[in-house]
C-alpha cells in the first residue's frame, strides 16, 4: 500500500528533523509531505534539507499561515493525484507518537478511516488539566449526540484515510478548521457509508514550542455543529448505516 504521512508545520523547526527520523523507522516505507505556512524560525528551510537528504520526503510551502484544514485539503489533493492509497493526518509536535503508525496501517486493513482516539479503552490524556479535558470531552459528547456521529473521539487529529474516502466528500466544498475540520470530515465519511476504526492512543502535550490551540478554533467546532444540526431541521442529519468498531 502507497501511504503519504501528511504534516503541516509552523514554526516546528526543534520538533521536525527527529520527528521524520522517529516515522522513518516506524513507517519505512511510507512518504511524508510536509506542508509549511511559511515558518518565521527556518522551519520550511530545514524541510527543503532534509528533503534532499530523505528521497521518501516532499515539501510544499504556502505563502502564509492559511490554517491547518486548508494544508489538510493541499495535501490530501497532493495524494490524490500522485496515486497514494493511504492518507496519514499528523502533527508535528509529538502529540501524535509516531509509534502507533504500524498500528493504524494493520486497522486500515479492514476500515476506510482509521482514528486515534484518546476515548475509547486504553486511551489516554494523561497530560491535561481537567479543564481541557472538560472542554474536549464535552465537544465531542456533543457532535455525537446533535449529528448523530457514532465516534467516540470525532475531533481527533491523528488519523488515515484511504484515498478513495477523499475522492467521495467533496474535498472542495470543506471550508473548516481545526476541530471542526476533524468533526466535518468524519460526518462527511460517515455520510458516504464508509467504516471507520477508532484505535487507542495515548496523546502527550508537544515536547518543544507553544501550542497552536485557540478559543476560535473551538468555537468555530460548536458553530459547524449547531449548523449542522439546524440546516437538517428537526431530525438528526441523516448518517448511513456503517459498521464502527470501536476496541
């Protein structure tokens, strides 16, 4: 199977050379395309090296931080049309171990979307104040219950995509971000009558650099729910019978 490893950065530069080396090892025959929104700390100039050093790396540079769903969208489009098979979603922070990577290419083996969930069993956050976990818990409670979403962790961010999911959703019609990127991009595969596995991880604060994380990027998850729900009028939006299987 041909899977490209997709991480946008900004400002990543301490975080990115072991990161690749850490995928490599996990995932040796995977490709990585590292999408920078114009990095002020040399972070896309330290991708350019490494894509000279590492043939299985490519780099694609935007002008600006344009938001991590619109790098999701350029690089799922990349995918797309260089034939991979397999789509990964990663951060570049060390938040997402790149240790479980042979664990989601075994699930993809019998889904169309894999997901790293910190809830179901054996998943963890072990990291976070009861604040956060509050707040990430709470939204994900409440897209599954308004958009009928049987996922236990729909905001995740680590995740993977068999290629012919993003040739069904209508890529050029998705205009989220953050969270609600993840939320819309799950009820759009859901939709489609696609499976999806949810498989444990643990998710560990970023070992380097400050979080990207925002009252905006949460809001704007509430807001595409609550839209949602509202444009399917008084019934639940209407998701196909699909098997979750869930650990």
């Amino acid at each position: 199977m041909k899977t490209l490893i997709i991480i946008p950065t900004y400002n990543e530069v301490d975080n990115l050379r072991p990161l690749l080396e850490e995928i490599i090892t996990q995932a040796p025959e995977s490709h990585i395309l590292i999408i920078d929104d114009n990095s002020v700390d040399g972070t896309g100039k330290l991708a350019d090296e490494i894509q000279t050093e590492m043939s299985q790396v490519h780099v694609i540079h935007r002008a600006s931080k344009l938001g991590l769903g619109t790098a999701y969208i350029a690089g799922f489009k990349y995918a797309l049309a260089h034939g991979y098979d397999a789509v990964f979603e990663m951060d570049a922070d060390f938040s997402h171990n790149p240790r479980y990577l042979p664990a989601f290419l075994q699930a993809l083996e019998q889904a169309d979307l894999v997901i790293g969930s910190r809830y179901v069993p054996g998943g963890n956050t072990p990291d976070w104040s009861p604040l956060r976990r509050l707040i990430s818990s709470s939204g994900n409670i409440f897209a599954r219950i308004l958009l009928g979403i049987p996922v236990r962790d729909c905001t995740a961010g680590f995740r993977c995509y068999r290629t012919l999911v993003l040739h069904n959703v209508d890529l050029d019609t998705v205009q989220s971000e953050g969270y609600a990127f993840q939320v819309e991009l799950t009820y759009r595969t859901l939709k489609q009558g696609f499976r999806i596995v949810e498989i444990p991880i643990v998710f560990i604060d970023r070992r380097i650099g400050k979080s990207k994380m925002s009252h905006k990027i949460i809001i704007e998850a509430f807001t595409y729910v609550l839209q949602t729900r509202l444009r399917a009028g008084k019934s639940k939006p209407a998701v196909k019978d699909t098997i979750v299987q869930v650990p």
